[in-house]
C-alpha cells in the first residue's frame, strides 16, 4: 500500500506549452518586445520535439466502431491517412496502396486518454533515487513541473500502450494544496519527454484537496493541518497571485505607454530628456503559474474526493475567477453529480476503489454511472496507477455494467466516452483527439473482441496513423533501456 | 458530456429487479445468528436448473440442481431427473441457467482486521513494538486472528461480490515473522476471533526479499541466519533469556511449524523462492509462497516439491528488483508446469478484484477453468479446507453463488450468495449509499 499511498497524492493539469509564434527569431530587431514582457514569460521553454512518423494510409475494415462520441458502426470502417482519421463509415475504399487490416469481429476505439497518471515520475522500479513525484517542502509549488521528474525510461509506458493508452496527462503527487505544473504527453517511447510532449496542449495545475496536504505538513507542525487551513492556502495563493497579475499588466500598460510615447519622439529625436522605459516586476515562477491560472492559460485539475469540499473549491474558484476543470479521484462525485454538470465540470473516477482513507469511505461501485447521468455531465476513468492504467477498458466495463444492474443502462459506445472524448475535453485537446472523425488524430485501438471484458487485448494501437504497438508483432526487445538486457526479461521459447 | 436519455426506470421497478433475483432468500436473510443458520430447515434450499461448476473431478454440469441441507451440500444432480421431488420446507431457487460457482477466495487480505487504512485506530493487522533490530523480539505467538471483527463493514460489502473466506494474513510490522493468520468465512456471526477461524488453516506468515531486509539488520542473508537461532531456540539447543529472540511462548508457537506446519513466506525472486525451499526441507516446513512474481522461473523445482503458490496474475511490472521478471503469463506457466496456484489480488478494500485477476489469467493462456480453481478449490486446498470447502459436492460447506453471468467476467455480478447455506442478504453500506443517490439520479 506503500506506493499507492504516494500515488494518491497527486494532482496538476498540463500547462500551455505554446510553441514559439513560426518565424519569429530572437535576431529581430523590432522596438524591443521587451525580455521580460508577460507575453515573453508565458512562452514555453521545453519545446516539444514531439514529430510523426510518416505512414502508409490504413483502411480498417469491417469492424465494430465506437466513435468516442456516441455512436456505434457494427461492420464500420476507419480509414487512416497522412496519421489523420480521413473516414469513418461502412463501405470505404481503400486508397492505392493502403494497409487494409480485416477487423470483423474485432472492436476499434480511439486511442485511450488517461487524464491521471503518475508514469515516469513515480516509475516502476520505485526506487528511492526515482521517486520524483512530490515536492513536499512547501504546501504551495506552484513553480515546479511534473515533466521535469519524468524518466522517459519507465516501462510502465509500454505496458500502458498494450493496453491501447495512447495519450496521458502526467502530474505531480497530491501532497501539496498546489503541486505544480502537469504535462500531457503521446505515449510514444523517446529518449528525451520533450519528444513524449504533446504539441500545443495547455498544462495544468495539479491542485489537492483534503487529508494529503493536511497530513503532509500538519505532521511537520506546518499549515495546513486541517481542511480550514487548506482552503486558507488556495485562497492566499490566488489572492497573491492576483496581485502579480495586476504588477505585470501595470507593467505592460507602463511598457505599452513608454514604447509609444519614445516611437512619437523618436520622429522628433532631439529632446535629450528621454525617460528610462519602465522596470519589470521580478518574476516568480510560483506566482507566474497561479497568474497563468487566473488567465485561463492553464488548466486546474484538483485531486478531490469528497463531495462538499469540491463545493467548496467551486466557491473558491469563482472568488478568484478561474475554472476548475475536472475533479480527480472523485469518490463522492455521485453526491454532486447535478453541480458538477451544471458548471460544466468533469470528474476523474476510478471504478472501485474506496476505504484507504475516510474521505474515500462513501465509495461505491456506481459513483461513474451516477455521475455521467445528468444533461452536460463529463464523467471520466482516470488510472493514477501503473496497473490501472494497463486495464482502464476493464475498469469502464465495470462501472457500465454496475450502472446497468443499478437501472442506468449505459451502451459501450456512451461508456468508452469516458476514457476518449471526455478527457480529451478536460485536456482541452477535443479538436484532436478522443474520437474517430475526419480530421481527428489517429490514435485507434483495435481489440481482439468487445474492449469492456476481462478477455479483451489490444491487437494493435495507432498513434498518429503509425503503429505504436502489435500484438502479433511484439518488439523483440523491450523499448525501454531499464529492461534491456535484465535476466530472463525477453520473451521465453 | 453529451445528455443522458431520460431515465424512466423507477426505483421500484431495480427493487422488483432485486427482488426477482432473490426473491426466496429475503425472508431467511434476516437471521444472523449461527445456530439458527446451522441447524434449521431454514437453510434447506434447492437450488434448480443451475450451470454447475463443481471445480472437482466431476467438472461443469450444464443443467443440474443443487440441494443444500444444514448448510452443507447434500446432493449434486442432473436436472431432469424425472419426478425428483423438493424436500419439505427447502426454499426453491430457479436458476434459469445461470452459472452456479463455490464461494469465491478473497484472497491474503485484512478484511475484518483493517477497517480505514490510513487510520490506524482501525487498523489491528500487523504488531510493531518499535524496538531496534539488536533487541528485537520475534512474536510468532501474534495471532492475528484475534483481532477479527466480523461485523467489519467490509464483510458485506465483500460477500455481495461473491467472496464468502480469505485469509487472514497478518502484515508487516517491525519484524520477518509477522506472525499468525487463517481463514475466516464471510457469515459475519458475532463470535470470538479465535474461534471464527476455520479448522485446520492456521498458518505462520514470514516476510523475506528487498521490503523486509531493513528488519534483518540490512541483508536478507541474514533472514536465515536469524531463522536458524530462532529455530534452535525452539529446539532448546539455543539461546534462552534476555538475548534470545523468542521468548517461551514464541517457542512453542514456532515449534508447532517445525513439524510438518504450514508457513506461507512472502517472497517475489527467484532465488529467493529456491533459498525457501531449501530452507523449508531442512526444517521439515510445509512453505507456501505467496507473491511468486519470478515464480514462473522455478516452476519445475516448485511443482517438484510440491509448494503451492499464492500469486498476483495481474503483478507484470520491475515493481522492484525482486520483481524484474515478472511476468502476466507467471500463472499459465507454473499452472502448466504443474504448480497448484491460487490468486490474492494483495488488495483489501478492493479484494474483489481476485475475479478480475482470475479473468486476465485466462486472456493471458491459463486454462479457464484452472483459473476458476485457483480462486476456490485451489486456495481451500493450500489452506487445509480442501475437504471442507471450495467445490460444489456432497459434504461441502454451502457456499455458493448465482452469477449473472461469466463468474471471472468483471461485468458479472452474483446474483445470490450462500455461505453455509444461508442465502446472504445481498446489501451493505454501499449499497445503502447507491441507492439514497441513485434515486436522484434516475430523475434525469
């Protein structure tokens, strides 16, 4: 219980990791966009090198679709181009030169998205020396970021593909009230996490509720040691963060004003007066993030298991103006099922799992399908293990069929929206992927059968059209260097 | 997000449901007293038309009726047997084909004995006296089984799932010999712990390999040499005192293992798992391994010697070095090198996942019903109770369960469980919860 302990602590959104705007070079010699501008400071310094890989056009054929969006195809087709879905319908024909697969009496899903996982930064082995999940010096670390502790070498990403999870948001540990910047990556074995690093997507803002941080610093004689004090800590947080905001928007009032006033000088040029431009207020990283919060260019995803203290953090978060996006390991979200929808706030469940802790005592076995009944609602199956997330088509198979028994009928094609289109949603990456339509990256899982059975494997899983993982043709070598040439870790006769 | 279609099923009509599936066990469901339970008509059920997985030599009967008399079976046969007549008094269940399995395993778990783990006021599964290595005393005479509480909130919670036993395994504490544990039936009848333990399944449990060696002074070398001075206390060859590890009763607790005794050592590597059997057959112990992850690499000189093993089918991780091997196919391959196994999920709020392991045993090349039998017949075997439990045949125990379909499908669910013949009232604490929300929650 030791691991899964530290697992549970954890809790941050992916931050936007905008690229740097196309051609524009740091020689240009416009009137100084100063260093130091609030624009300059949001750009992302860990560019992902994230590149596809070019592939042949794929026409799956004769399968049963679940689309990611409601819909079921029985004998559909998915056709693959350019590592784009190009089609999704019955009857499609395959391009010159195309992979056709025959999928009849195989499923095919979009890739799945697990919007909690701790892969790379609390890695399997769990060793000491790679336990980076947690920075537990502070109850506010909103400076650090979860992509800085991945070890890209970890195989539980491996073992997460085979079990067809092609995207997944990796955050820091619930210890803190804020624990820092996550990072939402392609799970695509690479040297380097910038190569993991899905490009374009915001990051988020691991924050927690509840027993961890309390537990954490009330038993270093810190605050916060009770839920009062926690709230104390957001609420001073965003209240300093908000004072940062209004420095760098004075500042860049100030800069606008001077840069202005010197260009209309500049024409004239001899007064020998010039004021010096304004100084820019120094930057903190731990307040830049909170103020990126407050901006909306980062996404709050808070580690929150009871229901009132999710209303709480709802109150919280309009007193200062931000948007929770989703609540993670929601055990009580069936208490507040019709809150959480109408403000349109997903939630993060596991299927089962309860009685570790107090707050996790009210779990039931049909918290999801509770959840996903009201209009607007966006219930979603999260890991937050590195065994969970082997299995999350398992996971939903329980929570659909446990909504069934309790009278919510809930269809495989409504169901897998909860590990595809809903966290894409909460990802804020909806425009790519979580379903299979014209346009949408194709990242696609074919299963050997019906995805929500204990039977079902992965036959094949695409990540932007190319072939990431296949059964049939398993890598004769584990792609991670950890395994490689550990005793007996390659396949036996 | 997309809006759900309205929900018109009522709340009446999931009770109607409920009440279909059970409808003749709601009235003797209520009494939870063990005597009326043992020995009364009440507990005469036939159980008709069910697909019978006897998990014995008989295998699966696909139309056959069970009859349940005094919470022991009393007879397994074909249906449609002409003119068979129902006894006097027996509760009638028709189970339209609906599979019919033994209780299920919960596995080596702290139901009963760990209500909120994070909370160790309600947590009564391990001993630490918190002394240092160099005075440490081993407590083998620690019977963890004392602590039992069998109105333990997840008891119900765990026989809905079709649980009916575990084993109760006491956790680490501050020492190799964590001490005693055995089987515990789900009937939850208020009784003392000792005696709530099934016969013949006490057990001693020891922790070796990488989480344990901080308690052996840095080295799990030295786990067999503090073994070999305990064990020559017991045989009065050593050290008795101030210095020994044992005190009296710890020796005569330890001495009744050293005869013939089952000791189920935690140990994932592989040659950990040899040093234990080796150290096993010098000390005349009857191991058991629980954990095994690098078992699959030993399985010829296991199932030489006949040492069971408890394993996790899902545990395919490096979760440490002891685990670099592991593998999802460790079970098919110490099954098919003939290795009697039983699965533990390692979970104890979540010991329901037993089935779900069972199941990904099977897509990863167990034999079906092999892994059927490593979650009934198979553990009850390992812990003693193979005459007592863990198969539908004349003179077993009663425990049963109705599935409502694949019992190792995670979407199956039991539609009735008995345990020694008293149809359980299927109903806890979460139920309570589901439905209070549940019926806000079909207005939409």
């Amino acid at each position: 219980m030791s691991k899964l302990t530290l697992v549970l602590m954890s809790a941050a959104l992916t931050a936007c990791a905008t690229l740097p705007p196309a051609g524009q070079s740091s020689s240009t010699t416009a009137p100084a966009p100063a260093p130091h501008s609030a624009a300059s400071a949001s750009r992302d310094p860990f560019v992902s090198t994230y590149k596809t890989t070019p592939s042949p056009a794929t026409l799956i054929r004769g399968a049963t679709v679940l689309t990611g969006t409601g819909i079921r195809i029985d004998g559909g087709d998915v056709l693959i181009v350019n590592g784009h879905i190009e089609a999704v319908g019955k009857e499609l024909r395959a391009p010159e030169g195309a992979n056709v697969i025959d999928a009849a009496g195989r499923w095919v899903t979009p890739g799945i998205i697990d919007i909690h996982s701790h892969l790379g930064v609390y890695p399997s082995p769990g060793l000491k020396g790679l336990s980076d999940g947690n920075e537990l010096t502070n109850p506010v670390t909103s400076n650090v970021w979860a992509e800085h502790s991945i070890w890209p070498q970890d195989p539980g990403f491996e073992m997460a593909l085979e079990g067809g999870v092609t995207t997944l948001e990796i955050l820091p540990g619930s210890g803190n009230l804020i624990g820092g910047r996550s990072v939402v990556v392609k799970n695509v074995h690479a040297t380097t996490y910038q190569a993991m690093k899905f490009p374009g997507a915001q990051q988020g803002l691991k924050m927690a509720c509840g027993e961890n941080p309390k537990r954490v610093y009330g038993s270093k004689g810190q605050a916060p040691s009770t839920l009062m004090g926690n709230v104390a800590g957001y609420r001073q947080a965003f209240a300093d963060a908000q004072d940062y905001k209004r420095q760098w928007e004075k500042y860049d009032r100030d800069l606008a004003e001077y840069q202005k006033k010197n260009a209309k000088e500049g024409a004239g040029s001899d007064s020998g007066d010039k004021k010096a431009p304004p100084s820019p207020p120094k930057r903190d990283l731990k307040l830049k993030t909170l103020a990126d919060v407050l901006k909306g260019d980062i996404r709050v995803q808070m580690h929150c298991y009871r229901g009132d203290q999710m209303a709480t953090m709802l109150d919280v978060a309009d007193e200062f103006g931000f948007k929770i996006v989703a609540f993670h390991h929601a055990v009580e979200a069936y208490k507040v099922a019709d809150l959480l929808a109408s403000k349109g706030v997903c939630a993060a469940m596991w299927a089962d799992w309860w009685g570790f802790k107090v707050e996790a005592y009210d779990g039931i076995q049909e918290n999801i399908a509770i959840v996903d009944a009201p209009a607007g609602s966006c219930a979603m199956l999260h890991s937050d293990s590195e065994d969970g997330i082997q299995r999350l088509n398992q996971e939903a198979a329980k929570a659909m069929s446990r909504g069934a028994r309790a009278g919510l009928d809930i269809p495989p094609e409504r169901a897998i929206r909860w590990l595809t289109v809903n966290p894409a949603k909460a990802l804020g990456l909806d425009d790519r992927i979580g379903a299979l339509e014209a346009g949408k990256n194709a990242d696609v899982v074919i299963w050997n059968r019906n995805p929500f059975s204990v039977y079902a494997l992965a036959d094949e899983v695409f990540i932007d059209g190319t072939v990431a993982f296949d059964r049939a043709h398993p890598p004769r070598k584990p792609p991670s260097d950890f395994l490689l040439g550990q005793p007996n870790a390659e396949e036996l006769p | 997000m997309n809006a759900m279609k309205a929900q018109k099923i009522s709340f009446l009509t999931v009770v109607a449901l409920a009440g279909a599936i059970s409808a003749t066990s709601v009235a003797w469901a209520q009494n939870s007293d063990r005597n009326s339970a043992t020995a009364d008509a009440s507990s005469d059920v036939l159980i008709r038309g069910a697909k019978v997985y006897t998990v014995s030599g008989r295998g699966t009967l696909d139309n056959a009726d069970v009859l349940v008399h005094s919470g022991k079976i009393t007879a397994v046969v074909e249906s449609g047997a002409a003119g068979r007549q129902v006894p006097t008094g027996a509760k009638v269940v028709e189970a339209k084909g609906r599979p019919l399995t033994p209780g299920v395993f919960a596995g080596l778990t702290h139901i009963g004995i760990e209500e909120i783990s994070a909370e160790s006021s309600t947590v009564d599964a391990s001993i630490d006296f918190k002394s240092p290595t160099w005075d440490q005393k081993w407590r083998p005479e620690f019977d963890v089984t004392l602590a039992y509480n069998a109105r333990s909130t997840l008891v119900p919670v765990m026989r809905i799932e079709g649980l009916t036993w575990t084993v109760l395994a006491p956790g680490a504490g501050d020492s190799i010999i964590a001490g005693q544990g055995g089987a515990v039936a789900f009937d939850g009848m208020l009784e003392p712990g000792f005696r709530a333990v099934l016969d013949g399944s006490r057990s001693l449990f020891v922790k070796l390999g990488s989480e344990t060696e901080k308690f052996t002074g840095g080295s799990r070398a030295a786990a067999y040499m503090l073994l070999d001075q305990a064990i020559g206390e017991t045989r009065a060859s050593g050290l008795v005192g101030q210095d020994a590890l044992l005190h009296a009763a710890g020796r005569t607790a330890l001495g009744r293992y050293l005869s013939g005794g089952r000791v189920v050592f935690e140990v994932e590597r592989a040659t950990d798992i040899l040093d234990v059997l080796a150290f096993s057959e010098r000390n005349h112990i009857k191991p058991v391994i629980s954990g095994g992850s690098e078992g699959w690499l030993v399985a010829k000189e296991l199932a030489r010697a006949k040492v069971p093993v408890v394993l996790n089918a899902l545990q395919d991780l490096p979760s440490d070095f002891d685990r670099l091997s592991s593998r999802l196919d460790n079970a098919a391959r110490l099954q098919r090198a003939g290795v009697l196994i039983a699965f533990s999920s390692g979970e104890n709020h979540k010991a329901y996942a037993v089935r779900q392991l069972a199941g990904n045993a099977v897509a990863h090349g167990l034999p079906w019903d092999a892994a059927l039998a490593a979650i009934t017949a198979n553990p009850a075997e390992i812990f003693g109770l193979g005459a007592a439990r863990g198969r539908i045949e004349k003179g077993q125990a009663a425990d049963l369960v109705l599935w409502d379909g694949d019992p190792l499908e995670v979407t199956s669910a039991a539609d009735q469980v008995w345990i020694d013949g008293r149809a359980i009232e299927m109903r806890s604490r979460q139920t309570e919860l589901r439905d209070r929300y549940l019926r806000h929650a079909k207005v939409h």
